[in-house]
C-alpha cells in the first residue's frame, strides 16, 4: 500500500447517499452564512460525495418547490 493510499484510507465505509443528504442539508440549515463546497467537504465523513449530495437535493427542493441556492465551487 503506498503512503497515498494509507493516508486516504478510512476504518469506516461512508455514509449512503441518503445520509450524506441528511447531513450536507443539516450543514446548510444549521449556517447563518453562505457555505462552500470545499466547507461542506471537511465536515463529512471520508468518502462522502457532497457533489452528489448537493445534487439529489437541488432535484429534491426543485420538484417541492422550495427555493434553496447550493454552492458553488
């Protein structure tokens, strides 16, 4: 195993991609300022997705009709 991959190795599997909803949403509900991408990033678990995440919930607030800016890069 190189020193790249022992560095990015996790004891734990990540969250489903449910979860990482949960929590990247929680993020964003919970700050009273704009987040990044990159903030949201270094608050998951290793191996979370937050693209992903960010994603699945602009569909989920498109189709509800709730108004949600996500970051941005």
């Amino acid at each position: 195993m190189s020193e790249e991959e022992k560095f990015t190795a996790s004891l734990f599997e990540a969250p489903n991609v449910v979860q990482q909803e949960r929590m990247v949403e929680a993020i964003l509900f919970a700050s009273s300022d704009p987040v990044t991408v990159k903030e949201i990033i270094g608050r998951l678990p290793h191996g979370c997705e937050p693209e992903k995440a960010l994603k699945n919930l602009k569909e989920k607030y498109t189709v509800s009709y709730t108004h949600l800016t996500l970051p941005t890069k």
